[in-house]
C-alpha cells in the first residue's frame, strides 16, 4: 500500500514552506484565487516555489480565472500542477494537461455526488461546501458513490483528527489548509509537522 499523499496547501513563507518539506510532505499549495486570505502573488510564490525540491509537488490552486491567466501564472512560478475550484470544462483542463502540468479537479461534496464522473486524467479533490473555512463534511456521503483513481480528501482536517478520517474514507491522499493555522491565514509549523506526523502514523 501507498503511503498517504499530503499536501499543504497556503504556503506564504520560506519557513512554513521549509517545515512542510522537511515534514516529508507529497506537495506544497500556493493560492492565487482572488479575495482568499492566502492570497499570493506570483513573484513571492516563484520565490518560495524554488527552495521546493523536485520530488514535491508545487501546485497552484486557482478559482474561477480566466485559463490563459492560470497558464502564465503557472508558468511564471514554475508549478507542476494546476487545481482548479470554480467549475472549470473540460477543455480547461485539456489545456491545462497539454501544457505539461498536472491537473487537480477540486470539487466540493454537493457537486461531487450531483456530476458524472470526472476525468480520469485530472486526480480529484473533494471539500466541504466552503473550500478553506475549516469545516468537515460526513464522509458517510461518500458511500453512495465511492471516488474511483486517485482521490484527496480535505475540508475541516487538522492534526487531531486527520487519523480518523484517514481510516474511515481510505482517500489517496489529504489536503489541508486551515487546519495547521495559529490564525486565518497564517501557518503554524509546529500544527503542520504534527499533521503529516498523524497521517503518516496511520
């Protein structure tokens, strides 16, 4: 069996970015959707995203911009991976995919049970209604239509319960934001070393 894929996702600082490495996490997430409290911009993300070692992920999170602006963002900050929330079709993602970057398709809980299948190409990420606002959602939900592939699980995950929800929905892998912040927006290192230290305990 595959060890759990972690990502941290809001990275702003060199520190927070050099705890999560250091933690041996899969991936690092740097926010460029307008009006989040993580917020980043391109030049600072290039920066951080250069202590990044090849074998981490470096993955910007968009939401509802236009492709031809998350393709140059992408580019300038040198990701390897692109997620998408705002209901993006499936020509973005082409696009995306045809470019040479990964692709991440995060959908909320409501959205996932209600649309076909996504494509297997994209890996998938499924959050609480309120993608960043803390909050978990009953992942019983999830029995009605079991995620095939390779699946995160996110929303409302922090160090002290990131185990258990591991155990009950078998995810691929996990993401989290809120969870290992001192307050919103700001990560702490110590929360994130003790969340990857949960989930790799599983």
């Amino acid at each position: 069996m595959r060890p759990t894929y972690i990502k941290i996702c809001g990275l702003r600082t060199a520190e927070t970015v050099e705890a999560a490495v250091g933690a041996g996490v899969d991936a690092v997430g740097f926010v460029f959707a307008p009006g989040s409290p993580r917020l980043i911009d391109a030049g600072a993300a290039r920066t951080l995203a250069a202590r990044v070692p090849a074998q981490v992920e470096t993955v910007g999170v968009f939401r509802a911009q236009p492709i031809d602006e998350v393709l140059e963002t992408a580019s300038r900050v040198g990701l390897t991976t692109v997620q998408l929330h705002g209901g993006e079709d499936e020509m973005s993602f082409e696009r995306i995919r045809a470019e040479g970057f990964r692709t991440i398709r995060a959908l909320d809980i409501a959205t996932y049970l209600e649309r076909p299948d996504p494509n297997p190409a994209d890996r998938l990420l499924i959050d609480a209604i309120e993608p960043g606002g803390g909050k978990r959602f009953d992942t019983r939900l999830l029995q009605a239509r079991p995620p095939e592939g390779c699946w995160l699980l996110a929303g409302g995950l922090d160090p002290d319960n990131v185990a258990a929800a591991v155990r009950a929905a078998r995810p691929s892998g996990v993401d989290v934001s809120s969870g290992v912040e001192s307050s919103r927006g700001v990560k702490s290192v110590e929360s994130i070393r003790a969340f990857v230290s949960a989930v790799r305990a599983v």
